[in-house]
C-alpha cells in the first residue's frame, strides 16, 4: 500500500509560483497568440491555474503522452495516446507539464510537435527533478527543483490515486 509522506509544497507555496510562471509568460507572450498545450493527465490542475493566470490571448489543446504507466519509475518508452487537434504550423508552441524527471517525455514531444512546423516551442513546468536527467530536453520556464522523490498530488498519482490532493507530497519509499 503507498503511503504519502511529507509535504514538499503546500497550496499557497503552489499559488505564488503559478502567478510567477503565469506573469514571465504573459510578458513574453504578448500579442502573439501562442496555443498551450497541457501534457495529460498530470498537468491537467497546473494546466488549469497556469492558464487562469495568464493575461495574454491563446488558444488550448492537449496531448496524452505516458512512460511511467503503472510503475514509479519511468520506463523510458515515451507512448503517444492522445494528440493534439490543433495544426500548429506557423504558431509558436508552449507545452505545459507538472513535472520532468528523466526528460523522456519532454524530449519526445518537443520534437515531434517541432517536426510539425511550429515558429517556436517552449515548455513550462512546475517540478524539475534535475538529478534523474537522461536525456536533453528544454526547460524554459521553471517552478520549484526537486529531489529524486516520488511525488504525488496537484494533478500526480501513483498507480492513479492522489491526484485530487490540493498540495504536493512525497510518497514513502515501500
């Protein structure tokens, strides 16, 4: 049975770094309608408040990428299960996801949208589990670094379960 430990960011301390994220994107995205794209499921509550936040014009559309299925950790095969519906020729690209860890995920998609014409693409994520990098992937707007735990909450699970939880915990190690 998994077990939630401590508590690494509360709601507050989550609030306050979405508002940043959400101002350095409005300023930099200003009067150039990019479309922001929520990587599925577990961004899906950042997604929501980031996008609340930002005060310049966008369109949304989402992306279903998974390596980690039911394990806790990543099987380093990136699966494509929903793609996006926008054409996003000539439009510049952000990719929104809560957190990167080995980079897979990001690397994958960054180049697969990348191959479809985009004017330029960015990514935005609120955790940065910098030590579990396997691979060279672009973080260009970051929230918190993170150590090399298994977190859950704020739109991540384990084995499907936590995500409602409003805060982002560690899961104790079985």
């Amino acid at each position: 049975m998994v077990e939630i430990g401590d508590v690494l960011f509360d709601e507050q301390a989550i609030a306050g770094k979405v508002g940043e994220l959400a101002a350095r994107i409005s300023a930099n995205y200003a009067g150039k309608d990019p479309v922001v794209v929520c990587i599925l499921k577990a961004a899906v509550m950042f997604f929501a408040d980031l996008t609340r936040r930002i005060s310049c014009p966008f369109t949304i559309d989402f992306v279903q990428a998974a390596s980690y299925g039911m394990s806790l950790t990543s099987a380093r095969n990136v699966v494509v299960k929903k793609d996006l519906d926008t054409d996003i020729r000539g439009r510049q690209v952000i990719l929104v996801d809560t957190i990167i860890d080995t980079g897979e995920t990001l690397a994958f998609l960054t180049k697969m949208l990348s191959e479809r014409g985009s004017e330029g693409l960015k990514s935005v994520v609120l955790l940065d589990k910098v030590s579990r990098r396997t691979t060279e992937a672009p973080v260009d707007y970051r929230g918190f670094e993170i150590p090399d735990r298994f977190v859950v909450g704020y739109g991540m699970d384990c084995k499907e379960r936590f995500r409602n939880l409003p805060y982002i915990a560690a899961v104790k190690p079985e």
